[in-house]
C-alpha cells in the first residue's frame, strides 16, 4: 500500500491571532446609558439552503440494536424553523474571528498521549515514561479523593498461567476488554478453585513463577487484551501487584484526580462498556474498591493511567496552549476588558459583576417551503478528537507536501524541541460544491453494535427562511460587524455552515438582509444603509490592525475565513474534505496511525480575499488615548508588588487557576506555576484550599504580565507565615 500524501478532513482551522482587539468603549457597554452614536431596531433575515438542512429538534437516541434517528426543529404550529440560538452561534462565531476577538468559549481541558505509533511521537511518549512507571493501588480516601498506596510489581506470563492451570490453550481470547478479561479470569479461578483477589508465586527478574506455591502473595492485574498471546508480538504478559506499603500513601490532587477523570473518558457514552474505566473500574472504586494503577510523578505532578504504558495527561491544558500563542486570549469572561465580540453577543463568568447581557437577539427563523427529504442511510457522525495533533496542534511543517521538518509532532507533552506548543486555531467546516453521506465501512456494516449509528432526517435545499435580528444600542462599528458577519462582506458566493452534519456537506446557507429598520439614539443623527455600517466596521478593523502592525484584510485569520467560506476553493484543498477510516480488523486499515507515521500534518485551507475591499477609503490615525482602567497599571509596574488582606480563590480546579482581587485588580495563576505557589503551604493550608476553594485575608506577591496581574507566591495566610 502506497503511503498517503495528505491528510483528509471535513474540517480545517482559522490561525489563532498574536494579538486580541478590545474596543476603547468596551468599558461604557450597557443597556441602560446610551451611546451618543449607538443604534437600535431590527434586520430582517432571508436564509436559503443550498445542501439539505438539519438543525435537530425530537432526537431518538441509538440502541445496540438500532440506529438513532435525528429530525428537523418544527414550530408548534408544525413549521420548520431554525432556532435563534443556532443562528447567533453560528454568527458570533464568524464575528469572534473577524474582529480579532479572543478565543475564549473553550473548555480548558488536559488531553492525554499515549502514542508509540512512529517516529514522530513514539520518542517524546517514551522519554517520559520509559524506567519511570510505578505501581499502586488507588482507593477512595477520606477526603473525597484518591489516596494510592505504592506496590511492587512483576509480570504475569500466560505461558506460566497455563502451565499452572493445565490449559490447553490461551487464558484470555484476543480483542479483550478489561471486563471480558476479568469475566475470563472469574470463570478460571471458579473452575480451578483458586483465590481471584490474591495468588501466591515467587518473583524472579520481574517475572512471576512458581504460580500457586510460590512464597508471596499478589493480586493479578489484567490489563485490555489487543492482540492474541500465543502469536509473535501478541500480548503475553500482564501484572501481578504486591507489597503494598501504606507508609508511603500519598492523596492526588483535585486537578490530578480531575485529569486523570479526563484522559479515561469517566462522562463517556459511546463505547463506554469497552473502557477501563467506565467499563469496569468506576464502579468498585465508588464501592471502596482498590483499583491497580499505574502512575508517573514528575515536575511535581502525578499523572495515573491504568495500562503499564499509562495515558498521560498533558503537560500543557487547552487553555495553555492558547496562551502560547496570547495570554490574552485568556483574560476573557470577565478577566480582562471586553473583547470586541463580548461587547456586542454578552458574556459570562465566574465574577457576576463583570457579566455582561448581549445587545443583539436573534428570533426562530421560519420556513414556509420546507419539505423533508429522504433520510440517510444509517451513518456516523465522527466528533474530531482534539487529542489528534498533527491536526489540531500547530506544526513546523514544509508547506508544498505538509510534511513535518521537525524531527518529532509538537503535542500536549513538553518537549526539547516544542518546548511551548500552540493550538491550530478556531475549527470551521468548510463549504464545498455538493454534498455525500460517508458510507459505513465493512467493519462498522457488520458489528453488532449500533449505538454510535444515526440516521438523518433533513430538510430538502433551496428552502427559504424568514427570521428577524433585534439589536439595542450599538455602536456603528459593532452593527457593521454583524451586517458583515450576515451577508460575508457581500459576497454572494460564499456560504455559512449550520447544523449537524456538516463534515458532509450538509447545512450550508445564504443569509441576505431583506430588510431593515434602524433608529439613532441621537434624533438629529441620520441612518445609513447595511452596507454603510459594514464599511464602518471594515475601516474600523484596517485601522486598529495599523496600530498593531497589521493589515486587517491581508491577515491569514480574515483570508482564511472567507477561504473556508467559498465551495469554489473545494478542489483546491490537496485531501479530501471527509473522515479518514479506522477499521481495527483490516491490515493497515487505521488512517489516522498511517498518517502519523509519515509525519503528515493537515494542509492550511485555500484562501480567499475581501471583495472590493480597495475601494474602501481611509486614513491611518493615532491610536486614541485609553480611558484609565485597572489592567493599565500593570503597563507600568516593573516589579513584585504586595496586596494584604485578600481572598484567594481556587476558581478552577482543572488548571489550577487562583484568583486574588485587590482594588478592582485581578491576579491569576494556573498550572504549572500554580504548583510553585502551592508547595510551600503547610498541609493543612494546601487542605482548605482543596476542599473550601477559598482562603481569606491573604498577604501576597503579584508581579505584571501583559493586561494582567501574575499571582507569584503566597507569603502569609492569616496569622500563618509560609516560607517562600
């Protein structure tokens, strides 16, 4: 089989931007105290499919016996309609983009690699864990967290296991989960009348012999069965834990636990019965079970897996790989001055004060015409998993084959090499000239399970909808970006993707503004047009990428938007705009692996460019002097300041983020660095704020970073004094 040349996807990302735009009004945003120049009323809405169309409403959830099947949101009155918060998903998402705002509405999450399929990653997996896994038992401690109790380990040979139990072939059939596998064991140890918790043997060179008689005792750990054990290569060993030392007991932390939680997929659905985890162990833990684990600790952390090459959680979270491109893409949801998106669509956050109502609404948009087509073929829809790095992790690549030209895949694990990795950018489906149902594979034809399956019930193209969009006192600028976000700067070619299935083609549209009606605060102002308005917003963006030495309109986030917005730049993508194929029983049947092994990444999207966008007339101006605000002493401070008498917060126990507010400031810290801050507290300190997420009338240092304050040590906690 020839190798691939390119990585096929439905989907491709805009650039993460170096810079984030926060408007100079951003702090005089409200509904109740009116710009001079702000606008209010209405946009009517014409949108009209041009693939079929599916934005669910009545869902029927899949069996192992049967598909699910998804159909269309109707009206009470039976009218397909599409629901406004679709439609102001769908545009805030274009806006965030357009006008450079942050990225910000991303879970921050802590992927994991467990990856040795290749050059190009199999060294920074290995690395990291090669000579340094250690064993132990995890049990539910006192607290509400895990406590692990170190172990000895050896090996668990399926030869020595048949040999002591007189069988004549394998123990455990290939293809095993770790429920089936222990099922198996169950039924030899009742059939043989031996212990199921405990054996005795004697260990030898890491090995377990003399099975049954030997001079210790151990519990047998079976790990998934993924090949057959009797074949060349094929899995033959698994574990026997012993010689627990309670001594060197040690609890995780909430952000180990909570990673750990992560990388097993403890809210998984799908396939949850084949997981380790979900499949077997979450449940004798909740019951006060001790699980057989696997953990590393290093850099000050424990990261615990349950195979002997443990998934490890990343050294870096989603959010801090954003920040590797902007820490100021961090400072959203309060944390920082509103963005230009936040100003116009609203906001939330931990800190209610800062929450912020949008100004634009948008109501049901409502067919007349829509009629059903007839529904697809039992399919799946694959959710892209972020955890796939040569596609969401930015690489150093040779552009003309997108190949890498470094030696080895920057993932979330740091390296010599990508010592700082980056996200790819905001994921977008891009549109295309037609549309196809992605067939099942053999493999997924014939399994007996069909709980991933779904058929699709979608509304035939060329149906229209009628909807309404009401905005309240917005500034010119801002009601321009909606009116460019609307109708793509006018370009009548190009198409917005809504709804499901858009890794098919499905769900591409048109929006025109059919109408409009639009009223100044200020009675002797006059009103302009939409297209007036979305001029304003395009000099408004050529002029604020001045002052940041850009050219709004040249910008691979702008180019790349539109590109991805245009069917025509289709066929010029060098894969194909659809899932590449994973079928386990077929030899070289996982794409994704081929593709990793020949250190392919996923080619950046074609291009497109602002139509007309020379005959838009401006002068550069300086940059207007900013209104004074709280982040704008953090410009001038050169060195470690102290605040006395505050509160720290534990605001998010996944990245260990702490928040200390002082005179209208804010600081923050997260992971790694909230390690270093936490260290030095006595226990009992480290405790409350584990299990109280609060301590109160702190003495801290904070030194500047950015547009923020830098939480960097805790130096008294009430009348305790910490070493630092």
């Amino acid at each position: 089989m020839a190798p691939p040349v390119s990585i096929d996807a439905p989907y491709n990302f805009v650039p993460l931007a170096d810079w984030v735009h926060c408007p100079d009004w951003a702090d005089q945003v409200s509904h109740d105290l009116p710009f001079k120049d702000g606008l209010s009323g209405h946009l009517d809405l014409k949108i009209t499919t041009h693939t079929p169309l599916l934005v669910g409403g009545v869902q029927q959830n899949a069996t192992t016996q049967a598909p699910g099947e998804v159909r269309p949101f109707r009206m009470p009155d039976g009218r397909y309609a599409i629901p406004g918060t679709s439609l102001k998903g769908m545009i805030r998402a274009v806006v965030e983009i357009a006008s450079f705002s942050r990225m910000s509405l991303v879970d921050d999450v802590r992927y994991g690699l467990r990856d040795i399929s290749g050059p190009y990653v199999k060294s920074a997996y290995l690395d990291r864990v090669r000579s340094n896994v250690k064993t132990g038992f995890m049990q539910l401690g006192s607290n509400g967290l895990p406590v692990i109790t170190p172990c000895d380990m050896v090996r668990l040979s399926h030869r020595q296991v048949e040999a002591w139990l007189g069988l004549d072939s394998p123990p455990f059939a290939p293809s095993r989960s770790v429920k089936k596998k222990y099922e198996e064991w169950s039924n030899l140890y009742q059939k043989e009348s031996i212990g199921q918790r405990r054996i005795r043997f004697t260990p030898s060179n890491g090995e377990a012999i003399n099975l049954g008689t030997g001079s210790e005792t151990g519990v047998p750990v079976l790990t998934g069965q993924i090949s057959a054990s009797d074949k060349k290569n094929g899995k033959s060993r698994d574990f026997v834990f012993y010689n627990e030392n309670p001594q060197r007991a040690f609890e995780l932390s909430l952000a180990e636990w909570a990673d750990f939680l992560y990388v097993h997929g403890d809210q998984a659905t799908k396939d949850a019965a084949d997981m380790s985890w979900p499949g077997y162990w979450k449940d004798r833990y909740w019951r006060d079970q001790a699980v057989p684990v696997f953990y590393l600790q290093d850099k000050g952390k424990t990261r615990v897996g349950l195979a002997y090459m443990p998934r490890l959680s990343g050294d870096y979270s989603t959010h801090q790989m954003i920040g590797h491109t902007k820490e100021d893409h961090l400072q959203g949801q309060g944390r920082g001055p509103l963005d230009f998106a936040e100003t116009l669509f609203g906001n939330v956050g931990d800190n209610s004060a800062a929450c912020l109502k949008g100004r634009v609404s948008f109501g049901h948009a409502v067919s007349d015409n829509a009629t059903l087509d007839q529904p697809t073929r039992p399919t799946i829809l694959n959710g892209p998993k972020a955890s796939y790095f040569p596609n969401y992790v930015r690489q150093k690549t040779t552009p003309s084959k997108w190949t890498l030209k470094s030696k080895g895949y920057a993932t979330c694990i740091h390296t010599s090499e990508h010592p700082r990795p980056e996200i790819r950018g905001w994921k977008r489906y891009p549109a295309r000239p037609g549309f196809k149902v992605q067939e099942l594979t053999n493999e997924q034809k014939n399994s007996d399970k069909k709980s991933t399956q779904v058929i699709l019930h979608l509304l035939k193209e060329k149906a229209v909808f009628s909807g309404r969009v009401t905005f309240h006192n917005l500034k010119p600028e801002e009601l321009g970006a909606l009116c460019w976000a609307l109708e793509w700067a006018g370009n009548e070619r190009l198409r917005h993707g809504l709804g499901m299935a858009k890794s098919f083609g499905f769900g591409q549209v048109e929006i025109n503004i059919s109408g409009h009606s639009i009223t100044p605060n200020d009675p002797c102002s006059e009103t302009g047009s939409p297209e007036h308005y979305r001029q304003r917003f395009m000099v408004h963006m050529l002029q604020v990428s001045h002052w940041n030495k850009k050219n709004w309109s040249e910008t691979s986030q702008i180019r790349t938007l539109l590109g991805m917005a245009d069917p025509s730049n289709a066929e010029k993508f060098p894969g194909k705009l659809e899932h590449m194929r994973l079928e386990t029983k077929k030899r070289d049947g996982n794409e994704f692996v081929i593709a990793k092994k020949s250190g392919l990444v996923l080619a950046e999207y074609p291009t497109s460019e602002i139509p007309s966008i020379e005959s838009i007339e401006w002068e550069p101006i300086d940059p207007p002097a900013p209104t004074p605000t709280p982040y704008d002493e953090v410009k001038s401070a050169t060195q470690l300041v102290e605040w006395s008498g505050v509160e720290i917060h534990l605001t998010n126990p996944g990245s260990g983020e702490l928040t200390v507010k002082y005179e209208g400031k804010t600081a923050i810290v997260r992971n790694p660095d909230t390690e270093k801050v936490r260290n030095p507290l006595p226990d009992e300190i480290k405790d409350r704020l584990k299990n109280k997420k609060l301590l109160k009338n702190c003495r801290v240092h904070v030194e500047p970073k950015e547009t923020v304050w830098k939480l960097t040590a805790i130096l008294a906690v009430g009348e305790t004094l910490i070493a630092t």
